[in-house]
C-alpha cells in the first residue's frame, strides 16, 4: 500500500544545482530520492504498478541514473530489461544512435543480440527534458524493427515540453 504522504516528499529530495553542467541549465539531481529508503521504494512501487510497465513486453533503461530505477522497476513488476549505453561500455556486436541533450551532444548503444529478444519495449529514465534522449532509444528499437510500448521516467520537465515528440504513450511521476 503506498503512503501517499511520503509521495509528497519527493520533489523535495530533488535538489536543483543551477547552471551545471552547463551555464543556463537547471540541473535536477535526482540522487536524493535513493538516500530515502522509504520514499525510493513507494515510488518503484508506484512505478511498477503503472499499466505503462504492466502492459510491456521488456524493458530498456537509459544509463545512468535511467538504471537504477528501470532495475528495480523491473525486479518489482517481473520485466526483462536490456541497457541503453553511453559509447565505450559495450561489449559485442551494437547498434548506435546519436542524440541531442539538454546540454549537448551524445550517442547511445544496445546489443543486437539483446534487442532482437523482445518485439516491444518501454522506455525508463529518470527525467524527461527535451525528450532527444527518449527519442534516441525509442530510433534504436525502430532500427531493430519492433517497436515502442512508452516512456516512462520519474520527472518530467513540462516547460520543454519533450512528451510532444513521442506518439507513443508518456508517464511521469512529478511534474515540474
Ligand atoms: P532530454 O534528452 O533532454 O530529455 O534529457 C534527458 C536526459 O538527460 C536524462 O537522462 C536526464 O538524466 C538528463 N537531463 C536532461 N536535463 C536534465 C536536467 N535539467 N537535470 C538533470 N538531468 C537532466
């Protein structure tokens, strides 16, 4: 059963560090949420009770911080989960995609062998921003041929508005 009342907490373990890592950009550190034991586990709890998560095949989290809540998402709600990767961590045969970030420019990496396992995939971060990140995974699994179940992340920075990129499904736990 969730307390909501600990729900409540979660934007406030959410500190903002300004102008990191680059000047303009209102960083959202999000690391502060896992310090709260018990706010981290209502919200995985929240999370892997979505139908978003519920209704997917599999999962595919984005590193870093897209791990450590798409794992134990995925522990939680019984869903495989392969790993989107920054260049350089992957070991055998990958496809790449290049992105724009907030605050700059990046490719990510899934194993061919990995991706071909699955016909659908739901895609978790932790903050949806522009939604280039998303977009990047969601080219990927078009690439391999199956298809995007939904995005899901814990904060969505709404002013950016990133959800109206996607035509597939979009859930957040806080918007900010
Ligand atoms: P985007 O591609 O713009 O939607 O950015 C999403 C990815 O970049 C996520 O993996 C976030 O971890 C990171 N990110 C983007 N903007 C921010 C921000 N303002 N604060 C913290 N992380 C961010």
């Amino acid at each position: 059963m969730f307390r909501f009342e600990g729900m409540k907490n979660l934007e406030s373990l959410i500190k903002t560090y300004k102008n990191f890592p680059k000047q303009g950009i209102a960083f959202k550190d999000v690391l502060g949420i896992i310090q709260d034991a018990e706010v981290f586990r209502e919200l995985i709890l929240k999370m892997a009770s979505n139908n978003i998560v519920k209704n997917s095949e599999a999962i595919i989290s984005i590193e870093a911080r897209g791990f450590i809540f798409g794992s134990a998402i995925s522990f939680q709600a019984s869903k495989p989960m392969l790993v989107a990767r920054k260049p350089g961590k992957l070991p055998g045969e990958l496809i790449q995609e290049k992105y724009n970030l907030e605050y700059g420019e990046d490719s990510l990496y899934i194993q061919k062998e990995a991706i071909k396992k699955f016909n659908s995939y739901l895609i978790i971060d932790d903050i949806l921003a522009t939604g280039g990140t998303a977009q990047c995974v969601a080219n990927l699994i078009y690439k391999n041929g199956s298809d995007v179940s939904g995005l899901l992340t814990v904060v969505e920075l709404i002013d950016l508005d990133g959800r109206s990129k996607f035509d597939f499904p979009v859930e957040s736990i806080l918007k900010i």
